[in-house]
C-alpha cells in the first residue's frame, strides 16, 4: 500500500483540485494522511468532508510548525510500505498510484513531472525510464537542476526511513526535502526512474514563491556540505559540493546577498577539500551543464577553486562582482521605471 503525506497550511485554494486528483485514482491502494499545519482558512472543512466521504483519508491538526514538522507527523501515521508526498497546490495523474506501485520495485522510485505556471504555460521535466541506476547516473544525466532534491516527485520505502531514523529539518522553510532526500540515497545503492508525468507542479504559489533567508542559506548548504561528504562515492560527493557553491551564487544572484559575502561562504566550505579532485570532476563533466547554471555560475566555481591570493583570482572576483552589481542595479532601476 502507497501512504501519500499532505502537509497543509492555508491552503483552501488548491485544496479540494489536488484531493479530487487522488479520489480519481485507477489504483484505489493507498491511503491520504492529511497534515494541517494550524490553517487558519477553510481547509480544515475541507479535509473533515474528504475524510467522511472516503474512509481512507485520515486528518490531524497540529499548530503551526513548519512544512518539515507536518511532513514529520505524517510519518508517524503511515501505514503502507511505500511512502509518497504531495503539496497541496499541486495534484495527480490518475495514473499516479498505479505507476507507482508497479515500478517500486527498489529503493526509491523517482517520476516525471509538469510544471504549471501562473502565465498557464507549462514545462515537462523528465527522467529517462531506467531501473537500478546509481545516484551519480541520475544527477549526471537529469535533465533539470533542481529535481533530484524534491520529495513530491519520489516514492519512498517506510522501512529505509525507519531503519535509519530519518526525519525532515525543522528548522528551516526551504529545501528541507533536498536535505531529507540526501540522507535518504545516502543510505541506499540503486534507484528506479520512470519518463511518465505523473505530478503536476504548481509554479509560483505557496513556499515556492517565498525567497530562502540568509540564516537558511547558512544551514541549508551546511547540511548539504556535511552529507556530501558522507556518501562513499567520491564523485557524487563532488556534485553535491559544487552543488553548495552553485547555491551560493543563487544567494547573490536571485536574492540580492552581498557578492563578497556568498563568495566568502562558499570558499570556506571549499577550503576544506579537495580542490583539485573539484576541478577534475568539472573537467570529466563538462558538458553536463545542470551541474552548473549559467556561464555566470561557471566563473564563480572557478573563483572560488582558484588560488585566492593569485592577482588573476582577486581580478576576476572583482570583475564578477562588478557585473552582479551592475545586473542588479539596473533591474532595481527598471523596476522602478
């Protein structure tokens, strides 16, 4: 049996679309733990309706702690041997269930999704059909940065995260599913993965439209830096550092931080690698360009694994700094216009 988790907060809205998705399944063998998260809308109607119509459907209301602690206390509900998360502004193919209990057949199952926004365009992000893949295949061959890190686009086993006490930080509103994510494959060696688009992702709403503070920022790529170095593959160890590099540059370049003091981060983590094993693993992987963004990216990673007291480093850490200030000077000015 598929447990599904729904942390829920102030979520009337969206509510009732995502609930109706999951009653419409083929598959009728799971069960839907509902989270309220101390809402203080309608949603707490509306989850009592659900659960009176359909005997499968289980609400507990709890104060306001956060999407980690919801997803926290729906564990301690769950009843089926699979384990699957769903955001209350999204919702399901009625195929979900049914392609998920067929292909979870190892350790963890990750799935296509579309990715709604607000404009009412839509983008597919897709993983290829592969069964018994490593980590490392899955990063170095996904087709969009962020997706490995989300929990609604996988399919967990209860047993795993039991075995290994694994729980989401609480203390943080932001890629706490990317730091559960990573203890979990941290303690499994294979993975399935399946193209069909089972999830549907509502850009732009919710905790998606919200930017991570700067105390998250702190704990976020600490976690990642401590994890990654707790994988016993070397080289999914170096993805994942210059993953925290390439966030924080996202701190600079999407949430306005000092350039000075994201480079200053970021080269303290670094300083306690190695760099060159770094630099190897870039030039092995080239031309996997989701490991890094943008060119922009690209100059910070090589700022940041250079010779710091080199004057062609303190040059181009000035260049680029100058050009972030420039991009966000001008889009400040643009929109004030």
């Amino acid at each position: 049996m598929l447990s599904i988790i729904i942390p829920i907060y102030n979520s009337e809205n969206y509510l009732k679309r995502c609930l109706d998705s999951i009653i419409s399944q083929t598959n009728k063998d799971f069960e839907v733990i509902l989270i309220d998260d101390g809402s203080r809308d309608n949603s707490a109607n509306i989850c009592e309706q659900y659960c009176v119509n359909n005997s499968n459907f289980k609400y507990y209301f709890q104060k306001n702690a956060g999407p980690g602690a919801a997803r926290n206390t729906g564990l301690k509900y769950t009843n089926g041997e699979f384990i699957s998360f769903i955001d209350p502004d999204d919702f399901v193919s009625p195929s979900y269930v049914e392609k998920i209990l067929i292909n979870m057949n190892s350790d963890i199952l990750f799935f296509s999704s579309i990715h709604k926004k607000t404009n009412g365009n839509e983008e597919t992000h897709t993983f290829n059909n592969n069964t018994n893949i490593t980590f490392l295949q899955l990063l170095l061959e996904q087709n969009q940065y962020w997706d490995y890190g989300y929990t609604w686009n996988k399919c967990f086993r209860k047993d795993i995260i039991t075995l290994n006490n694994l729980l989401f930080n609480e203390n943080i509103n932001h890629s706490e599913d990317e730091l559960f994510t990573l203890e979990y494959v941290k303690n499994i060696s294979l993975m399935n993965t399946i193209n069909d688009p089972i999830y549907f992702y509502q850009v732009g709403i919710g905790i998606s439209k919200k930017l991570a503070s700067l105390n998250e920022f702190n704990i976020i790529n600490n976690c990642i830096h401590n994890i990654s170095n707790e994988f016993k593959d070397a080289e999914t160890s170096c993805y994942l550092n210059l993953r925290v590099i390439n966030y924080w540059f996202n701190a600079c370049q999407y949430n306005g931080y000092s350039f000075f003091y994201v480079y200053n981060q970021a080269k303290k983590l670094t300083d306690t690698l190695d760099k060159e094993e770094l630099k190897r693993f870039l030039s092995n992987h080239y031309y996997d360009r989701h490991i890094t963004l943008s060119k922009r990216t690209e100059r910070f990673e090589k700022i940041v694994l250079s010779n710091p007291s080199s004057a062609k480093t303190k040059l181009r850490l000035l260049w680029l700094c100058f050009y972030e200030w420039q991009k966000i000077t001008i889009k400040k000015i643009r929109h004030k216009i």
